[in-house]
C-alpha cells in the first residue's frame, strides 16, 4: 500500500510548477478515481458499449447492465485511459468526453470540477504525461483491494492535507479505530449475520471518504484476501457527506463495490437529513469534534421547536459550539425501531459528550433522554494519540435499542486507553494504533461483560443520574454610613434618580455608628431621610441599605415580610446528589429522602444556619469516566525522594570531574 501510495503521489511531480503542493489533489484526486473506475470497467467493456448502441434510453440501460454484468455503473464513450494514450492530438477534448459518458450516478467529476483541471493540464503540456502515467497503474478491484483503495485515498488526502495545513483528520478515521467500532456494532448479531442470505444495512450520516462503510462492508461480506462473516449476506451501505471531495471519493468507491450509487448523498446532515424517514439495522460515524453547527442552528431548530420529542433531536439541542451531540442524537434515532427487530449504532466522539453542561443544560439532557430511553449499551476509551488531527482522548458509544435481556437498563464502560501499540512512524497526531489482539481484548470484555474490574465496570443507568440542590445560608448584614460606603450608595444605578447632593447630606448626618440589625437599622435610616425630605421607592430603599451594608457572621438574621430568613446570594452552593446516595434503592423515585440524608450529613454539620430551596433543585446526568476507573498512586515517601536526589547530585559531580580532568 505505501509503494502504491508513494507511486501516485510521484505522478505529482509532474504537477510543479503548474500547481502549487496544496492543488495537487485536484488532479490526482479525481484521476485516481477515474483509473479506479476505468479498471472495473475493462473486463465488460465491449460488451457495454455494444449493449448501449442498442439502447438509448438510459434507464432501460441502467437496469440492462446491472443485470447482465453486475454493475451499478458504465460508460458509453469510445475512449478508455488505454485508448487516450493513442490519440495525444486530441486528448484534451476525448478526455472530457470519456469522464461525460459514465452514467449519471458517477456525477464525482462534477465535485471535483475536473474540466478545469484538464484545461489547465492541457494549456501547460502535462496532461498527456499524467494520463500515460496514471495508464500504467492497475487499480482493478481483484488487483487492489476495497480496502487498499480506502487506505490509498486516505494516504494521498492526508499528504494533501498536510501541505496545505488542514485538516486530514475531517475526512477520514483511521481503519484500526474503524474496525473496532464495526466489531462492536455487529456483535450482538453475529449468529443471524450468519445466515444465507441475510441481508443488512448500514448508515454513516458523516461519511467521509466511505472508511466505515467499507470497512463494515469488509467484515460481514469479506474481501478474496480477507473472508467476512458471512460471504453470502447482502450489505446495503448508505452514506451522506457534505465535502464536495470526500464525497466523490466514497461515492466512487461504493461503485466500484457494487452498491447502489443513489444511496451515497451529497448535503449537511443536520441542516437537511436526505434520508429522512428511514432507518437502519447499523449506524456509524465519526462526526468532527467541537466543531460550531451555526450554519445548520436555523434548520436545526426549526425541526426541534416543530417536533420536539419526534424530531431527530429529542434529547434536546446542545450549545452551539460543538455538534457532537446532535449526530449521537441523530443516529439514535436513526437505528431501526423496536417493532421492526431493532437496531444498533457506534459512534466516535470525543470526552466532552460525557460530562460537559451542568443539570438541565442541553448536553445534560440529552444524556438523560439517552439513559433514561436505555439506548447506552457501552462505551469504550480509546488511547490518546489514536487519530490523525488530534491527541485528545476519544471514546466510541455503543447504542441499541433492543438490548439483551443481561443488559436492560445497564451500561458498561471499558477503558481501553492502555491498550495499544506505538507504531514506527507517526501520521499526524497519531502514533498509536490498535492491533488484532488489543481489538480481541476489548471485545472479549464486552462479550464477558465483568461487571467491576481493571478494564470494565457495569453501572445502572441511574446511577449516572443525580440532582443539582441549592444550599442557601442567610443574609446577614451589619450597617453603617463610612464615607467608603456612603460613595457606594451615591454610585447605585436606582439612586441616579435622586437628588444626590441632598441624599448625600442625609447620610452624612446619620454618623457612623454600626448596626447589626436591618430593621434597627432602616428605621433610624428611614427618619433621617424623611427629616432631609428625600423620598425613595421601595427598589431604591433596598439598594440604599444594600450598598450601605457589608456581611458580618455575627450580624442578625435578615427576614422577609413573612418571617422567613433571606438568602444571600453571595454564600449560595450548589451539590450535586447522586441518586444512589446512601445506598437509595429507588434512584429517582427516592428524591426528597435521598437529598434530605444527604443535607443531614454532608451540609448541616459544616453550615448549621443552610437550608435547601427546593424550587431550584434539578436533575442531571454525567458519565465521569475518568473517576470510576481512577486508581490511586500513593505519592512516594521522603526517603524515596531525598535517594533521587543524592543519586543526580552524585551524578553530576562525576560529570564535572571528568570535564576538570
């Protein structure tokens, strides 16, 4: 794969000067494809075009070729790459025509504006070369398998993306991530998978460059070089994609794989899902991380105001700046209903998923519609270091909605983030990948499920819930008229309405005596204003004593008008309740005891005066990962380090003497 790799990206060399190293995939990019597609055709070639001299109607001819060469797609020009070589003079104008006269499922040249490239090729003499060059290469599908294909196109983008410092890593997820997500999505279902016949299908709503396609497509039906699951079976693969590219390249590659080309889209997924109303047995993407969904929020949001719980956003929406949870939403939604035997989906995403926004914020809640519908089965962490854009820690989600009987209303976590092999030569960000055997790992403790060990911990779904309480404490105030807090008063914005001067003279008159009570207070306050004939509002009189007072611990207790304490806002807390405090049996059923036992014994100790508003208590849900798998490293004892130490010390003083010497 790396020779062919660096053969095709050696046709570029024909490209300086013409073009700049960022530009050069706007022609191998597109030829690649073009010989791809031109080799699958070879064998049936005659008989094609034969076929289509007989038939002009392109509909009956679509159905024609697929039944008497098994193909999804064809090309009705006299030309081939093998011919074009032939006819030098006019290679410009039989080029355009040959790329024209596919059928109009291939519209990936279109993405590419490949007309243009040709015309620029032709005005600078290298069109010929690279058509002879790319001539040469054998990209049959029996020569170079689906997934070298997948593996080249990623080589050349990623070298592509490189020189013009983007992002390679939107494109495309690397196979050993890839192969593991499809492991875990299909294994449940291995016995029926194995049936003659069978026939599945699989969605990726952020397709790429078809990697997860064809990498399921590779584990259920199999390669010559690879035997599947299941040889026999039928995979149906669905895919939209929105860069113009990427899409071209994974349309192209389920061509030549045989799939239907009409089920490969072109669009943004959340603004526009372009299979609305269906559904499927697997689901899988790797949507970009912490990437704004502005450009999608007025669709998006009309579809959630519009549908609400019956959009494919019934979680909720989450902030703006990140739309990782609207694609984990959207493929909930998308795997196959109950009623219709079920489905599963997996999914990439990267730790903000798991714990981001407090209780009822939109990532809390669409954590708690997931949990709460028991749609979790699993999750998995992935080693740092795993993908081509980033280091940062990412986790694989594994949804079902008809759960194994052991399963209901549980989730397991596996932490795989030690499980990996350092490779020889780095890719990007990535210079970890997952082996055979680290894959086996993992999916023999899925399939064993321990429920509490090292690497794999089972949890209800409740017990990721908890409840948000806000302890309040009372306001309690001392008060006096210091020229420091008399500035303050004057400063107060409902005070501008006020005759400063005379308000002023009120104050300074009153003296600096301290009072710890509010009411002893504004009643003496209160005569003083009305002997200088200042008259406030209510509003204004709280913002007067406001400014005038300070906290003091030793101060009376501010009361409302029914006798009740006033909370200060400055000594507001928050806790956070987990709903299996204590031991509760009821999870969310056993609210007020639970947060009750907890204000007895982790608040009421520590702040004798606190109460609870229960108004603003509410619910929310976090998976803290990284918590339940924590293991504690005692720190190392004086005598450990102190022997450090005199080590170095000793080793930089024979350093020394040999300089001296």
């Amino acid at each position: 794969m790396s020779n062919l790799g660096n053969f095709v990206w050696g046709i570029a060399d024909q490209l300086r000067g013409v073009y700049r190293p960022s530009q050069y995939g706007n022609v191998v990019l597109p030829m690649t494809i073009l010989r791809r597609l031109d080799c699958t055709l070879e064998p049936t070639r005659n008989e094609v075009r034969a076929l289509a001299e007989t038939e002009t109607r392109s509909e009956i001819l679509d159905v024609k070729v697929r039944r008497q060469f098994g193909l999804h797609f064809y090309n009705t020009s006299e030309y081939d790459l093998a011919r074009l070589t032939k006819e030098p003079d006019g290679i410009r104008n039989n080029l355009i025509d040959y790329i024209s006269k596919f059928s109009a499922n291939v519209d990936v040249f279109e993405r590419f504006k490949f007309e243009n490239e040709i015309a620029t090729l032709e005005e600078n003499n290298r069109l010929y070369i690279v058509v002879q060059q790319f001539a040469d290469i054998d990209l049959h599908p029996d020569v170079v398998s689906n997934a070298e294909m997948g593996d080249l196109f990623e080589e050349l983008i990623r070298k592509f993306a490189e020189a013009s410092n983007e992002t390679a890593g939107e494109h495309f997820t690397p196979r050993d991530a890839i192969r593991l997500a499809v492991d875990l999505v299909f294994a449940e279902d291995s016995d029926a998978l194995t049936e003659k016949g069978v026939v599945r299908s699989v969605y990726d709503p952020t397709a790429g460059t078809g990697g997860m396609l064809s990498v399921a497509d590779e584990h259920l039906v199999g390669t010559p070089e690879r035997p599947g699951l299941n040889p026999d079976a039928r995979l149906n693969l669905y895919g939209q994609e929105i860069n113009d590219q990427s899409y071209a390249i994974c349309k192209s590659d389920m061509i030549a794989k045989g799939q239907d080309a009409g089920n490969i889209k072109r669009g943004d997924t959340l603004a526009n899902d372009l299979f609305a109303g269906r559904t499927f047995d697997y689901c899988l993407s790797n949507p970009p991380y912490g990437v704004d969904w502005k450009s999608s929020f007025d669709a998006v949001k009309a579809e959630y105001d519009h549908g609400g719980s019956y959009s494919r956003f019934p979680g909720g929406l989450p902030p703006i700046s990140d739309g990782q949870m609207l694609f984990l939403q959207h493929l909930a939604t998308k795997m196959r209903p109950v009623e219709d035997g079920g489905g599963r989906a997996a999914i990439v995403l990267n730790g903000s998923p798991l714990f981001s926004g407090g209780a009822e914020s939109g990532p809390s809640e669409i954590r708690r519609y997931l949990l709460e519908n028991d749609l979790v089965e699993a999750i998995v962490a992935l080693p740092t270091n795993m993908f081509y854009n980033t280091g940062i820690a990412t986790y694989i989600w594994l949804l079902d909605n008809t759960k194994q009987p052991e399963r209901v209303g549980k989730v397991q976590l596996i932490d795989g983030t030690g499980l990996y092999a350092k490779m020889r030569k780095s890719l990007g960000s990535k210079n970890r990948e997952l082996t055979d055997d680290h894959r086996a790992t993992i999916l023999r403790l899925y399939d064993e499920m321990p429920t509490d060990d090292d690497l794999s911990k089972v949890l209800t779904n409740d017990q990721f819930g908890y409840w948000t309480i806000t302890v309040e404490r009372p306001l309690r105030l001392n008060f006096t008229c210091t020229p420091e807090r008399i500035e303050r008063a004057l400063a107060a914005k409902p005070l501008k309405a006020v005759d400063l001067a005379q308000l002023r003279d009120a104050l300074e008159a009153f003296g600096t005596a301290v009072y710890t009570n509010r009411e002893t207070f504004t009643k003496a306050l209160y005569a003083q204003l009305r002997d200088y004939s200042v008259a406030l509002t209510t509003p204004q009189r709280k913002a007067l004593w406001l400014s005038l007072g300070e906290h003091d611990d030793d101060a009376d207790i501010c009361f409302d008008k029914n006798g009740d304490p006033e909370p200060d806002p400055a000594l507001r807390d928050t806790e956070n309740v987990p709903f299996y405090y204590g031991g509760n049996p009821d999870g969310a059923d056993g609210r007020d005891t639970t947060i009750v036992a907890y204000y007895n014994t982790e608040v009421l100790p520590h702040v004798h005066d606190a109460w609870i508003d229960t108004a603003r208590t509410k619910v929310g849900y976090e998976i803290p990962f990284t918590r339940l798998f924590y293991t504690y490293q005692p720190p190392r004892t004086l005598e450990e380090i102190d022997g450090d130490l005199e080590a170095r010390i000793a080793r930089v003083l024979d350093l020394l003497r040999e300089v001296e010497q």
